[in-house]
C-alpha cells in the first residue's frame, strides 16, 4: 500500500473575524512540520490550491487503511512513493459570508467533516449560527472549534473554556450535531501584531482529533462527471491545467470534458492527483486536467463537466423546507437569493402544496410528478405561522389554502430565476436573504431543497407551465333573493356589479337548505342571477323564503315603518345563502373555472 494518499476535505466555517484563516495556515504548518519532517521527501505543502484552499498530510490512521477500496490509485506511474499510506486533508477556507454560501453547496458532496471555529470570547454569533445551518444540511460531521484562547485571563482561562463548551454542547442539543467534540486551540496566540515565531497552541491535539474524527466516505464513480475547477493555468509546452473537486463521477484519461459556461469541450489529455500522473479520478479527489488550446484566462473558478450533462434552465421546480431560524413567512412573489449548483441568482417563488387529500403523502425527492394536482399556496404552510394567521376567513385565504393547521409532509415552489442558472440535475437549492443587514441578529437562510425539475425553455411559461397543475381553490358566498318558482330562485351578492355572470353559467351552487342549484344566467343589472333548482326546493326551504316575500310585499304596501324594519331583519335572519366553489389553474390561460363532478 505504499504511496497510497487519500484525499479528505474539511470545510473551515465561522464568523467573521473567528480565526478561520488563521486555523487553516496553523493546522497546515504544525502538519508540515510534525508529520513530514520525517518524511523530508513530502515537505511540500500539497498542491498550492487556490485562495481559500490548503491541505495537509498525516499518515493514513490504521482505523482507516482497511477501508480502502483495492482500486484507489496508488500513484505508481511516477515510481513509488516511499513511506506509510497518507492522509490528504484538504482544508476549505470559506471567507465571506456570500461565497460561503456557494463553497459549501458546491462542496456538499465533498465536504467530509465541518469544523466550527468559534471566538471563544464572543460565543455563537449570527455567522456561526448561519454555518451550523448549512452543516446540517450539507455535511455529515462536525468539530467545534474553541479559538483564540489566548486571548482568555490566565487564572480564568480553564473556567471560561469550560463554561463556553457547555454553552456549545447546549446548542449543538437541538441539532444533528448533537454530542459532537468541541476543542479549545489558539491559532495565533497574540493576534496579527504578535511574531510569527508565536507558536499556536492546540493545534496538534485539532489534528489528532481530526484524524480520529475523519471517516472515508463511499465515494461513487458512477454518475456524470463534474468538478468544481478552483484554479486555473498555463504550463509553457504543457496546455491549460485545471484544478478542483469532483463532485461526482469519475474521469479517465482521453476522455472529453465540457466548460459549460463557455460551451466548449476539451479532450483530457493528462492528469495529476497529488502532483502524479494517473489515468483515472473518481467522486472526492483532488485532481488537476491539463487540455491543450484554452486560454486559462477564460475560467477562474467554476465547473467542468462531461459533455452535456449539465442543463441551463430558466425555472425550476423545488422541494422546499423551510429554515425554522428564518423569522418571517416564506411568500409567494418573494424574491429570495437562490443558490443553485455553483451560482446564486435571485429567483421569485410560487409556494404549492399538495391537494389537501395527499397531504400526508411519503415525500418524494428526486423527481416531481406532473400527473398530480397541487394547491397554490399564498406562502409556505408551516406550524409556527403566527396565532391568527389562521383565525380570520380573510387571514386563512392570506395564509394558505384549505389547511385548518394542518402542514403536508412536503411543500413545493416555483422559482423563476432572473438570469439562467447552469446546473446539475438534482442539486441542492439553498434560497436566502444576502442582501439583509448582516450586523442584525438573524438568520439569513430561509429554505432548502432539492432541483427536481428545470425548465430549459426559455418560452417555459407558455410551453411548460401550463402542464404543472397548481390550482387555487375559490369560494363565493351570496345570497338567495326570492323564489321565483319551485324550480328556480334569483340570488345575489355573489358577483360584482360589473362581473360578466355568463361565464358563470352552468357552475354549481350550494343553498344553505341543502339544495343544488345550477346557474341559469343573469338577471337585472346589478349582479343578480337567476338559479335552475332541478330537484326543485324543499317544503322547508319554501317556508323559510316564502314568508320573507310575504312581508316585503305588505311592507312596499304601505305599512308602517317599525313594522317593515322587523320584517327586514326577520328576512336577513331567514337567510339562505349560496356557496359557490371552484378550482382555477394558475397556469391555464384560458381561466376555466372547474369544479369537481
Ligand atoms: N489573539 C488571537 N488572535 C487571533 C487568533 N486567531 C486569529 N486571530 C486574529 O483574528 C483576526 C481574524 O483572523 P482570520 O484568521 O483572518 O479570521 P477569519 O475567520 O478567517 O476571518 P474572515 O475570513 O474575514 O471571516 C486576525 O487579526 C487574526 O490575527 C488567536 O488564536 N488569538
Ligand atoms: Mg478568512
């Protein structure tokens, strides 16, 4: 097993200012120099990755020599390598919060194991609580980092490091991190002012605890191939080399490679992986691609994938659920950033659920069924929608529709993207608030999810949407006017003065009295209708709206106006009124009005 190196990649999140970059440089010089001063030969600091990127080797830990698949490379083309099996720890730096963001879905798949650096003198911070929240949807692992150290009172040092593990643990209580190791480090003890030759403290029990902590993960060659490329550059006689993560698939030499964003395809014409040759790469490794002809100034970062196997698409159609430290509804026509694949666009959203009949439907993530009809939602249906958002008919229609409280077991949205967005199929969706002010104690991330169909035409609103079946469920309520027969009534109140009724004929209609009544066509000018009862009014519905009729016609008789005032408000008692429902496609352009058999 000689020479064999094995790559792992560890995410470094935080909060501004938490000491990430000072973590990384620290883990990467006390590995340099603890683990390969033995190893003269191996002093290199691993491939100079891009900003942001840096790696360490230990030797592989036994635990995990066995794990092994027999095929990882073993690097024998440039002679071997002498020594043990090592360890790559490829250290993800994620700087600012944005690009946080997009380093992490881009790295979803290949980041093995997330460590939180905290300031040990400010605690959880909005940040921090921010990256907890992509760990738990992205990665698997997690290690708390307890940094600057130093900066603790001496006699109060062990107390305070005590105190904020607790604090920590507590936190991590409710997460799918619960338990995890939290380990206290100065990373650079003294801060920028203090001598390089400051050593940093606690780093070689990290890389202990890291190696302990690190599992191999199954990686699987099969699958398109895609690389996340985060450098790019020319060798004189060489070609263009590109250097990343894959993220999924595997590589083999000659094969054909895409640059989506600029459309062309480049045959690979050689590869390295820990600066050797070798023929072949799969899901998780490290790997530089030389091709010849591309002018490296044309891509910094970005993806590489097999041909056409990325898709561009102008909508798309996600799972959603909901972030529960996002404060606020998530609503429809809200703009929100949406990170997808490698990019964040801002995307408007159309929230739907499915029919209320399938609410407890088993969700479903990686396809999206056209044959069903969905709900339209006015904004995402979750429990701790606020007391009363549900208590009004006006507040109901405002919250969602037909939920009585209840939530589905999986929400749906429509995101319409305001440039076209290049992805993989299936990519996690991440939608967020960037633009909110950071300095305010809230969660920026609003919802998670899964792509699990893009629109790729550009006329999507004409060619694709009308096949998706969201519908919005409409009630009116009027009212019964006076009989004009047993077979027919004129009602009113159920349109506007201006409504174009006869687009409404036809449509059922319930009485209060239990009858069905279909609407027969227009009456008057002033929004009244005329009613076809084809089972013909009860005796009991007769009684109740005949009387009504009686008074009304004594009262324009002449009586007095006391008397007519009771006979008013014996009719508004008597009432009966008039329900009319119906669904209505959001997508059907025709508007139909369709009510079930
Ligand atoms: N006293 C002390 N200062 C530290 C320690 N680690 C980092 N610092 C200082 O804290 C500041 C921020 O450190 P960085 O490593 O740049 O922090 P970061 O988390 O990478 O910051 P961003 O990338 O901007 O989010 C710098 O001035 C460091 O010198 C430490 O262990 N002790
Ligand atoms: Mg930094």
């Amino acid at each position: 097993m000689a020479g064999v190196r094995v790559n792992v990649n560890v995410g470094v999140l935080g909060h501004i200012d938490s000491g990430k970059t000072a973590l990384a440089r620290a883990l990467s010089t006390t590995a340099s120099t603890a683990a390969f001063d033995k190893q003269p030969q191996s002093r290199e600091r691993g491939i100079t990755l891009d900003l942001g990127f840096s790696c360490f080797s230990v030797p592989l830990p036994a635990r995990l020599r066995s794990a092994l698949p027999a095929s990882r490379p073993a690097a024998p083309e440039a002679g071997p390598e002498p020594g043990e099996p090592q360890l790559q720890v490829t250290l993800v730096d994620c700087p600012g919060h944005a690009s946080l963001i997009r380093t992490i879905i881009g790295g979803a798949q290949i980041i093995d194991l997330m460590m939180l650096v905290i300031d040990v003198t400010k605690g959880m911070q909005t940040q921090s609580a921010e990256c907890l929240v992509i760990g738990q949807i992205a990665c698997q692992k997690l290690i708390v980092v307890l940094n600057k150290t130093d900066l603790l009172a001496e006699g109060k040092k062990q107390a305070t490091i005590d105190k904020m593990t607790k604090k920590m643990q507590k936190t991590l209580e409710n997460t799918k991190f619960r338990g995890a190791p939290i380990i206290p480090v100065a990373a650079k003890p003294g801060g920028p002012e203090a001598p390089e030759t400051e050593a940093p403290q606690g780093i070689s029990e990290l890389i202990e605890l890291l190696t302990s902590q690190i599992s191999i993960p199954t990686r699987d060659p099969s699958g398109p191939f895609l690389m996340s490329v985060d450098h790019c550059f020319s060798i004189k006689g060489q070609g263009t080399v590109m250097t990343g993560t894959i993220l999924s698939g595997s590589i083999g030499l000659g094969d054909n490679v895409e640059i989506p964003a600029l459309k062309v395809v480049k045959k690979v014409k050689s590869m390295q992986m820990f600066h050797m040759p070798v023929t072949s790469a799969m899901q998780g490794d490290r790997l530089g691609i030389c091709v010849t002809q591309f002018d490296p100034k044309l891509l910094e970062r970005g993806l590489v994938c097999a041909p056409e196997s990325l898709h561009t698409v102008y909508a798309a159609i996600i799972s959603v659920e909901k972030i529960s430290y996002f404060r606020g509804p998530l609503q429809t026509k809200a703009k929100f950033h949406i990170t997808v694949g490698h990019e964040t666009v801002m995307g408007r959203l159309m929230f739907f659920s499915p029919a209320p009949d399938n609410f407890d439907h088993e969700p479903v993530l990686n396809t999206f069924d056209f044959s069903q009809e969905y709900l339209f939602q006015e904004q995402y249906l979750c429990k701790d929608l606020e007391p009363g958002a549900t208590g009004s008919d006006q507040a109901t229609e405002k919250a969602g529709q037909a939920t009585e409280g209840l939530c589905p077991r999986q929400q749906w949205a429509l995101v319409e993207f305001e440039k076209p967005v290049t992805c993989p199929r299936l990519c996690l969706v991440i939608g967020s608030r960037l633009d909110a002010d950071i300095h305010t104690n809230m969660c920026r991330l609003a919802f998670h999810g899964v792509l699990l169909h893009g629109l790729e035409d550009k006329n999507y609103t004409e060619s694709l949407l009308p096949k998706l079946r969201v519908y919005k469920l409409k009630h009116k309520h009027g009212f019964v006017e006076r009989v004009i027969d047993d077979y027919s009534v004129i009602g009113r109140s159920l349109f506007k003065k201006e409504t174009n009724i006869q687009l409404f004929v036809g449509l059922k209609v319930h009485l209060s009295t239990g009858e069905l009544g279909v609407i027969d066509s227009s009456f008057g000018q002033s929004g009244k209708f005329k009613i076809n009862i084809p089972g013909g009014l009860g005796p009991e519905s007769k009684k109740i709206l005949t009387p009504a009729l009686k008074k009304r016609s004594r009262a324009s008789k002449g009586e007095m106006a006391k008397q007519e005032e009771g006979a008013e408000r014996q009719e508004s008692a008597q009432h009966v009124s008039l329900s009319l429902s119906f669904k209505r496609y959001v997508f059907d352009t025709h508007k139909h009005m369709v009510q079930s058999p």
